[in-house]
C-alpha cells in the first residue's frame, strides 16, 4: 500500500498466467471510506522493452512487490523484472532506465533495484542490489524522469542485500545490510542523501534479514532502529524468527536485545512479517500467530509494545481480528 492526498493505493499482487492482462493491479480508494475511485489492469501498464530484448511474454509488470507514490504522475511500482514509473494523469509506463539487467540473451529482465525504498524531500530512495548483477547500495529516483539519478555503492559484493532504509532525525539514512550467505552477518550503513555519500558503516555479528518480506526490515523511533532479524533462508524463513526485539542505538552504535514477543505470548510462535514503529506513538506493531500454516489456520494476533520508556513493554494483544498478517502501514 502507499498513501497520496486523500487516496490510499493498493497494489495487487499475481504471478503471470493466462488472461492475467485482465487482472486488476491497481486500485486506488478514498482514505476514510475504502471506496474504490478508480482501478487499473495489468494490461493498463503495458510498457515498451528496451532494445535487446526479446520477450517471451507481454510486457507488462509481473509479480509486482512494491508501490511508492509521489503523485499521480508518479507512481513507482518494483516488480520482478525491473522498476516501473506509472503516469495515471497520461495512463503511461514506463521501465526505469538502470532498474534491471537483460539476462538469458535478452529473454529476460532482472532487477538491479530492491523493493524497499525510502521517500525524502520530494524523491524517492531505492535500496539496491542484485547479487552478481549490482553491488549493495542506494539510488536515487525523481519526479517526471525514465532513468534512474544518482547512486551510492557500498564496499560489499552482490551478496549482501539491503534490508530496510530509515531517516534519522539529521536527514540522514540508516540502511541494514545482511549476507545472504552468512544470515548472522551485516552492517548498519549511513548515508548523506544530499551528497549521495556513504557516511559511516557497523558491523553486527546477529540476524538482521528481513526475509522474504518486500518491507523494510528496520523502523525507527528517536535513537533507535527496532528490527526482528530472520533466522534461516530457507523457503519458509520469513516465518523463523527467535521472537526477539533488537534495536540499534544510534548513540553506542550497538545492537541490543529489547524485548522478548514468545516469552510474553508463549503461545505464539511465528512472527507474520516484519513489525514497524509509529514515532508519534512510540508504539511498536508485531503481528504473531500459533503455527506456520501447515496444519490450516491458525490463532492470529497483533501485539503493539509502548516503547516510550527504557525497555519496550507490552500494551496490548488483539486477538482473533486478524488473519494471516503480511505487511502493517502506518501512514
């Protein structure tokens, strides 16, 4: 989801199959009343290959992860093959130059951009990557453009991934960047928007993979970065979580344990996605649930801890009001 003015935009994720061009990807409601005001097809966003290519499919977004709005001639949507710029004022779109690499003697697109980005200053920040294709670093997107801007690589091979951007009180970003290889390895990396510099980097020796999620792994609040580190990659691991709170202090520069979600719920034991923090509340949203999935459905909770005082404490669970929670928005 991602909020512009008085809209909410949902985007609505398919893999593609036969007759998808008709599926609905996008849908924009008002705010308050979750009235539909308008939706638009796969078929809506159909853009132009670049040259080199040659498509095996139609070309239109596949799979789409991510959705960032500027306004409603920009609205900017990561998918599998690339990052697409959406114009619904022109209903036009386009690929974003320098968002994907042309593979498999042009049969493919890959992308060279994450889907987790950040918006600052009218533009947006797109985490970057994609294993041999793209060192880890961070982009820079702005309005009314087909290309990619301004970029930051970090000293780290294609293996280490970002997992989640935030803004600090400065105006500087705060990326957490973890090996694939090795999940217990990663780095906390600051970045000067303004001077696309990389600033300061800190290694962290403990799980801080956001896992399968296409949010970000980290949120912050004052002078901490609240994460739940993923434990395993395997196809599951976005569920394998230790149920530990762990927050990054800006000030020590050191990652600490914060809290503990299976000893205050001991019934839960998987944690749904990753949680987020509203700093206006300082209140921080985990959603849990009593098994993997495997055995039907199971118990569902959301659990939000005040995280005003020294230590996070938990306020509240709601129970049996959610489902199978994937992805939290604060707005």
């Amino acid at each position: 989801m991602a909020a512009y003015g008085d809209d909410i935009y949902f985007l609505c994720s398919t893999f593609k199959s036969i007759g998808f061009a008709e599926d609905t990807i996008l849908v924009v409601a008002d705010a308050k009343t979750l009235k539909e005001k308008r939706a638009y097809k796969f078929k809506d966003l159909s853009f132009d290959m670049p040259e080199g290519t040659k498509p095996e499919d139609e070309p239109f977004p596949s799979d789409p992860e991510s959705i960032y709005v500027l306004d409603e001639a920009n609205i900017f949507i990561k998918d599998e093959q690339a990052l697409i710029r959406f114009d619904s004022q022109a209903n036009k779109a386009y690929l974003m130059e320098g968002s994907y690499h042309i593979a498999n003697f042009g049969a493919t697109l890959e992308p060279l951009v994450l889907s987790k980005a950040i918006r600052h200053n009218g533009k947006l920040y797109y985490a970057m990557g994609g294993f041999w294709h793209k060192q880890p670093g961070l982009v820079e997107v702005k309005r009314n453009t087909t290309a990619l801007g301004r970029e930051v690589t970090f000293d780290a091979p294609g293996e280490y991934v970002p997992g989640g951007i935030v803004a600090d009180a400065e105006g500087n970003f705060w990326l957490s960047v973890f090996w694939t290889r090795r999940p217990k390895v990663g780095y906390f990396i600051k970045v000067d928007p303004k001077e696309m510099k990389e600033l300061e980097s800190v290694t962290v020796n403990e799980f801080i993979s956001p896992g399968y999620d296409p949010t970000h792994g980290i949120s912050i609040d004052g002078d901490y970065i609240y994460l739940m580190g993923v434990q395993s990659l395997n196809t599951e691991f976005y569920y394998e979580r230790s149920g530990v709170i762990r927050r990054f202090n800006l000030k020590t520069k050191r990652l600490e344990k914060a809290g503990d979600v299976f000893k205050d719920v001991p019934e839960g034991q998987f944690i749904g996605c990753n949680p987020i923090i509203d700093s206006r509340t300082h209140l921080l949203y985990i959603p849990g649930q009593t098994g993997n999935g495997k055995n039907g459905p199971d118990d569902n909770y959301l659990l939000i801890y005040d995280c005003s005082g020294a230590k996070p404490v938990l306020k509240e669970k709601i129970q049996g009001k959610t489902s199978n929670i994937r992805y939290i928005f604060i707005n």
